[in-house]
C-alpha cells in the first residue's frame, strides 16, 4: 500500500486550505499518469492552453470546498 500523502483536511487558515487542495489535484494526475517522463512532455503542452489551465483551476476550486466544507462541519462538531 501507498505512503499516506493526505492526513488530514483540517486546515488553520484559508491559505493553507488552498495549498492543501493543490495536494489532492497533483496527485490525481501522478495517480493518472504514473510516468514522471511523460508528464513532464505533456506539461510543455498544457501550460500554454489557457482551456486546460482553467479546468485545473476549476479542479482545484472543487477540492478547496471540499476541504472549506470539512473544516466547517469538523468545527460545528466541537
């Protein structure tokens, strides 16, 4: 089994919510595709299609009210 990357979703600040919901959207793509090589060639291509910036922004977005909804029920909890 994998080394756990993701131990929490508990979050301090808006910030380091944000940094946290990077993490999960990284390793979607290194789960995806598993070779460094070939997503390094492919990044040459996709840093300059604005279209697939915006979807990684969009997925981004989407983990960070994921992570933003957690911390709110976690905290309600208390």
């Amino acid at each position: 089994m994998a080394e756990p990357w993701l131990t929490s979703l508990l979050a301090p600040m808006p910030q380091s919510g944000w940094e946290l919901a990077v993490k999960p959207t990284r390793m979607g793509v290194k789960i995806t595709q598993p070779s460094e090589e070939i997503r390094k060639r492919l990044r040459v291509i996709y840093e300059h299609d604005a279209d697939s910036l915006i979807a990684a922004s969009q997925v981004i977005a989407i983990n960070f009210q994921t992570i933003a909804a957690a911390n709110d029920h976690w905290r309600s909890q208390r």
